[in-house]
C-alpha cells in the first residue's frame, strides 16, 4: 500500500526526529516529496509504503506525537 500525506509539525514536536523514527520502528517506507520547515512550524509532503496495518500504526504513533495528519487528496507534488 502507499499512501500520500501532508504531516503538519508544531513547535513542540518541529525538533523531534519524527520521521526518522517513524521508518524505524514501523515497517514502511518513507519518501518526502515536498517539505518547508520554519522555525516553529513545518509541512512535509511524504509517501508511507507498506503494510496497510503498518501505516496505520505509524498514523496513528504521528497523532499521537501531535502531528497533524491529512491525506494528500490530489496530486500537487507530481504536478
């Protein structure tokens, strides 16, 4: 399965190793498309591939670290 998200960072998490961690303790493949950090906030555009209970998993490990998880409903980054 892939799947495309927008993953909104805050400035309680923006320092964290997020994404790092997500492609360690999950079993999924991360890709980031498109990404534009500042110094308190950060929107990356990132492909999970795996294991449909896996991204799950991952979704809901972002969540739960206080990213904001939205599905990328159309195809922006390959324009």
């Amino acid at each position: 399965m892939r799947l495309r998200l927008y993953l909104t960072f805050n400035i309680g998490n923006i320092t964290k190793p997020l994404i790092w961690q997500l492609g360690r303790d999950f079993s999924v493949i991360t890709n980031i498309r498109t990404a534009e950090v500042k110094e308190s906030t950060g929107l990356v555009g990132i492909e999970l591939d795996g294991a449909e209970e896996q991204i799950d998993a991952a979704i809901v490990w972002l969540k739960s670290e206080g990213v904001q998880v939205e599905p990328i409903e159309q195809d922006v980054i390959e324009g």
